[in-house]
C-alpha cells in the first residue's frame, strides 16, 4: 500500500514527486485531485506549512481502492468531490 499522510510539506511534495500519477485528498474540502493539480503543486506566496500543518490534512495515494479502504476503516463518511482543474477521474466537467 502506498497511501500516506504527509506530517510536513518536504514530505508532502516528495511524495508527489516520486508518485507523478498518483491522487491526493484534500480531507478539509473532501476533494479529490491529481497530483500535478496546480491546486496543490505549488508553494509559492503561501506560507511554510500551508498544504500539511494548518489544519489541511492531505492524504496521498496511487490507487482508488487505497483511499476509499482507508476511509471505511477511519469511518469517514463523506462524498468526495472531483477537483473540476484537474478532473482525477476523468469524468466529464
């Protein structure tokens, strides 16, 4: 299993580097992304923390079934939205 939850942003974007294909869950929105989203790739003008410290949980993973396993076993029971920039699931806009 490859989900993680990154506790710092070196972590955060390190994964994301290492996992070009993979999807992220912004848990505070309930929104699911891509991770080349440019929602959540990029640092610039925000402050250090922003995307893991300040209450935005991410949770990281490569397969659906990771996340929606992890959430059954955390009993989150919320519906998660597409992010409409990045369209993870390739669903139609």
């Amino acid at each position: 299993m490859s989900l993680l939850i990154p506790h710092t942003d070196k972590d955060y974007f390190g994964w994301m580097k290492k996992n070009p294909f993979g999807f992220v869950v912004n848990i505070k929105k309930q929104t699911l992304h891509r991770t080349n989203c440019p929602h959540i790739t990029s640092d610039v003008g925000f402050p250090k923390g922003i995307f893991t410290e300040m209450e935005n949980i991410k949770v990281c993973f490569n397969k659906m079934g990771e996340i929606q396993n992890w959430m059954v076993k955390k009993k989150m029971d919320f519906e998660l939205y597409e992010c409409r920039t990045c369209n993870p699931l390739g669903n139609k806009k």
